[in-house]
C-alpha cells in the first residue's frame, strides 16, 4: 500500500485487501461486543461502506476499528434514544390508561422480559402508527430483525429503515408530549 495514501482516497485493489484482510475480524468484534452474527456482519461491512470514502493513514487497523467503535456508538446511542422514547410514551400511556386490561401480545425479542402492562403500552404505540411504519417497528423491535433485514423483508434500502425509525421517534415523542 502506498505511503500517500493518507493524503488521498484508497485504490478499490486496497480497499479489497482490507476487506478480505478485516470483514471477520470486524463482525468478531461486533459480536464480542453482544451483538447477534447477523448485526455484527451489518456493523462490519458499514465499517468498509465509511472506509471506502475515507482517507486511509499508513497503517490502517488503528483507524478501521476507530471507525468501527464509532459506528457501535452510533448504534448504541440510536438504540437508546429509541428505548428512551418508548419509555416516556409507556409512562404517558401507562399514567392515562392505568385502568386498562392488556390483552396477550405475541413473544418476541423484545418484549420476552416485558411486563404485560409494558406490552399494552407497544401495542398502543404500534396502533398509532401508519402501517408501514407499524409493520417496521413490528419487524425491528418485536421481532429483532437487524436494518438489513427490515430493509430486505421491506424491500427498501437500510437507510430508508434508519430514516423511517427517527420518523417513529419523533413520533412517539410528540405523542408523549401530548
């Protein structure tokens, strides 16, 4: 690999030893990290989409699992506010609706270790959503598909799914302002 290769974009021929040299490595990280396989393959290969339009120093695994670390705190930090919305609108619902019977609510990832009222509260969350915003949130939290696999069941593309989830958030913000 060149020694000027900090000063400009890499070769697709560097990009693709990389690529072989690191995508394993990366989805291990990932799911050293507590990640599903499926996730971790996500995460590693939006290392190479990010790495593709950077400028490479000299010795690039230093800066390939800085890129990684950041795209698992942009993760993480996504992941929490959307569990933080959807707590604020559960406590809203939960305070107005105190007098309501849940009904059952199919298991999944997402709601195993869900109290029954804390399955009424998505329920009602999901009933106040359009339907294919619904239908993502369904697929994404209840079922635990990763964005890749929400954008393929969807037919749409990943960051189409990462658009819509702010929409919903914004959402179920609002609704938790009302």
């Amino acid at each position: 690999m060149s020694g000027e290769r900090g000063k400009a974009r890499i070769s697709a021929q560097e990009w693709e030893t990389l690529y072989r040299k690191y995508l394993r490595k990366l989805g291990s990280y990932f799911a050293s990290q507590g990640l599903h396989p499926t996730e971790a393959e996500d995460l590693a290969h939006d290392v190479f989409r990010e790495l593709g339009q950077a400028k490479v120093p000299e010795d690039p695994k230093t800066y390939i699992y800085a890129i990684a670390r950041n795209i698992l705190a942009r993760r993480r930090r996504r992941e929490f506010a959307e569990r933080a919305a959807l707590d604020e609108y559960g406590r809203r619902v939960t305070s107005e609706n105190s007098h309501s019977t849940p009904d059952p609510f199919a298991a999944g990832p997402a709601t195993e270790a869900l109290s029954v009222e804390a399955e009424q509260i998505l329920r009602t969350a999901i009933a106040t959503l359009p339907p294919k915003d619904a239908e993502l949130f369904t697929l994404r939290f209840m079922e635990g598909l990763s964005t890749k696999e929400v954008a393929h069941r969807m037919n749409c593309s990943e960051e189409a799914v990462r658009k819509r989830m702010e929409r919903i958030r914004a959402v179920l913000r609002r609704l938790c302002a009302e």
